[in-house]
C-alpha cells in the first residue's frame, strides 16, 4: 500500500472538515463554529463597549478633540495632557469653592429647608461683621424663591430689611408678601424681554433695569441672592460687565457646576467677582438636596455639584 491510501484509511483529508460547493451540507458545522466564536467576542466587546460607555461618553466631546489634534500633527500625548490640565483646573476650582480666604466671625445662617431627603437647601450666610453687616435701612434683592420664602422673611424679621422678591416660574402676580417683602412677578437676565419655558411665559429683566425701575439705582444694595438654577454665570457676566456688583456688599448665590469640564472658565468668572468687584469670598456650604454626581471629564469620580457660595466686601 502506498503511503498515501493509509492516510485515505484513518482520516486525513476526508475526515476534515471541509466545505465546498460540491457538498453545501457540510458548511454548516464550520458556519456554526465560527458563529459561536464570533458570539462570544462580540458578547466580551460588547460589554467592554458598554463599561466604557457608562464613564466615558461625557468625555465624547474630547475625544473630538483628539481628531482635531492628530490633524495638527500633535500627538497623543497631548490629547493626555490636555486632560491633565482639565483635572488640574477642575482641582484649581474645588480649591476655590471648598476653601474661603476671607474670615468672618459673626455668620449668620438663614432660610433654608429639609428637603424630603432630610438635606438641606437654599440656606445663605450672611457675615455681620462691622465692615460688610447689613445698613439700617438695608435693601435686599432675593431671585429666586419657588414657593421658599425662608431667607426672605428671616432677612426681614431679624433685620428689618427691605426685601425684594423676584420668581417668574411660580405663576403669581406682582404683590405684597407680609410686611417688607415684595414680589415681582420676573425673573433676572442678561436682556430685556420675555421666554417661554415649558409653556410659561416668563418676564426677564436685567439687574441693571430693574434697579432702575424701583428707584435704587445708585443705592448700596445689602444682599444680592441668587438662586436661579444654572442661569447665574450669564447673569453674573452681565452685572459684572456693568460694574454694578460695586453697589454690592453681600452676594448669596447657588451655583451649579455645569455639565461639561469648562472649569477654566467658570473659575475666571468668580474670580472675577473679587478683583473687579472687590468682594471677598468667605463662606461656602454644600447643598446636599443632590447626591454627588459623577464629575465630567473624570474617570468614575464622584462630587457635589452644588454649592451655597456667599462673598462680602470688606
Ligand atoms: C448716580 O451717581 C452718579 C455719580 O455719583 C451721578 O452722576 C448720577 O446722576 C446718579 N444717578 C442717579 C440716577 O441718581
Ligand atoms: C462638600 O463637597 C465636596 C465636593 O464633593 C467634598 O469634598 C466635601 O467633603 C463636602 N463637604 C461636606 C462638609 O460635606
């Protein structure tokens, strides 16, 4: 027997899978192997793709950027370091906001509730010191209240102050709310003029209009609060852009960090509220109604996002 037919006899070649057009039958068991095979990579990619998804799409936008920078003849490790500066300003901005450098003895803590989650919200401080304190006959601009008249009444009753009430979302006129403390039925921005928010029509004025409409313009405002859920950065921006924060001796404000890493600029923006207002920044409380929230640009780091900042001048 020649060597070729014993390997016709215990195998080899027709006892190996094969497939051709002449026997389509047999194509199946191979199709079926590779079919399994490819099931259990795409299962594994397929999850990676998710996980990675789950941390990484707010980071989408720099992956963009990525592209933009291989077309400049840069590298990769630009693309790294542009992150490692995103993460150094983010630090830069915590730093700013968690540690005050101004000191005041006297604070005071007023408004605020619990919210269903026992957190509280929507508390200001307010320094008393002999500097900043509040005037006799001080004058307070409150914007935005949703039904939370807290801060405006205790500013009221504990120092007799004027207040001023501004809310376009709660649906109600112009009027009285108890003895020294007004309501206007509008909401501060950057223009003059009307906006429709889920089917609302709301009234916008500008700091600067509405200082003028009720006669305080030139006036030494005592508190400016603002609560005004994310529209604080175009608002700051305007009032700063007219020096009118000069008039200013308290600001109370919310602020809300925003969805994408622009830490550089948010970090200009308050900075700005000391070298041109010539406030200072002393007290910082976290507003803890909002569980931490994954911090953009970060890989599975989770912070507060909300914060009761207050600034005087001294
Ligand atoms: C505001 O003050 C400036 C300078 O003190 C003065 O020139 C201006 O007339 C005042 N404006 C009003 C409306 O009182
Ligand atoms: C406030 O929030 C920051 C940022 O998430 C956190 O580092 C800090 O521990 C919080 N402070 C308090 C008193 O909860």
């Amino acid at each position: 027997m020649r060597k070729s037919d014993y390997r016709e006899m215990y195998g080899g070649k027709s006892h190996r899978l094969s497939c051709s057009v002449l026997n389509p039958g047999s194509c199946i068991p191979i199709v079926r192997k590779y079919l399994g095979v490819a099931a259990y990579v795409s299962i594994i990619v397929g999850t990676a793709f998710l996980v990675c998804c789950a941390f990484w799409l707010p980071d989408i936008r720099l992956w963009c950027k990525l592209e933009e920078l291989e077309q400049k003849g840069q590298s990769m490790d630009s693309f790294l370091l542009m992150r490692q500066e995103e993460r150094a300003a983010y630090d830069r901005l915590m730093r700013y906001i968690l540690h005050p450098q101004a000191h005041c003895l006297t604070m005071e803590v007023l408004g605020g509730k619990r919210g269903r989650n026992k957190k509280f919200d929507g508390d200001k401080t307010i320094c008393l010191e002999p500097g900043p304190g509040l005037s006799e006959d001080c004058i307070v601009y409150s914007f935005g209240i949703a039904n939370e008249w807290s801060f405006d009444e205790s500013i009221h009753e504990m120092f007799g102050c004027k207040v001023f009430s501004f809310d376009p979302s709660m649906g109600m006129e112009d009027h009285q709310h108890g003895d020294g403390i007004m309501f206007f039925n509008m909401g501060i921005g950057e223009f003059d003029g009307k906006i429709t928010v889920t089917g609302q029509t709301w009234n916008m004025r500008t700091f600067d209009s509405i200082l003028k409409q009720l006669g305080h313009w030139n006036r030494t405002i005592d508190v400016l609060k603002m609560d005004i859920e994310g529209a604080e950065y175009v608002v700051l921006e305007d009032i700063l852009g007219k020096g009118l924060l000069n008039h200013v001796n308290h600001l109370c404000m919310e602020i809300h960090l925003p969805d994408n890493p622009y830490w550089t600029r948010v970090l200009r923006l308050l900075r700005r509220i000391e070298e041109e207002a010539g406030l200072r920044h002393f007290s910082t409380r976290n507003n803890t109604q909002m569980p931490p929230m994954r911090v953009p640009g970060f890989y599975a780091r989770y912070e507060q996002h909300f914060f009761e900042m207050a600034w005087y001048r001294h």
